[in-house]
C-alpha cells in the first residue's frame, strides 16, 4: 500500500423495511466507486417500546466499514 494512502474504520447504524431494502443498501455500497469494505454487520431486534409503535423500519443493523483515502491528495 502507498505510504501517502490512509485507511479509515467507520460504523453505520441503520434501519430498512425489510430484508430486501438492506440487500440493496449493502449492493449500492459494494458497487460504489470508492473501495470500502463491509468489516462486520450486527442485527439487532426492536425492543418492546418499538415494537408497539409498529415503527416502520423494523430491520436495524451496525455496520463497521473501512476506506481509504490519500492524505495529500493525488500527484
């Protein structure tokens, strides 16, 4: 890897509809003309409270991602 290229973690938590609304979200990411790299996805439930108020994005996921960036900007 160049000396001048940095690497940058980052998270995202986020809320879909349902399942087919995430499998997008993830392809539009993999498909970006920036490299980044899905590290991990967690799922997570409602809680009680949410589920009551029948919130409309029932499906939450943390996603840990990374990307790169020169730092000096490209010669």
């Amino acid at each position: 890897m160049p000396e001048q290229l940095k690497m940058v973690s980052f998270t995202v938590d986020a809320r879909f509809e349902n399942t087919d609304e995430l499998v997008k979200f993830m392809r539009l990411i993999e498909s970006g003309e920036r490299a980044i790299k899905i590290e991990s996805v967690q799922f997570s439930e409602q809680d009680e409270l949410e589920k009551v108020q029948n919130l409309p994005y029932p499906v939450q996921v943390n996603f840990e991602m990374v990307t790169f960036y020169y730092e000096e900007g490209v010669e």
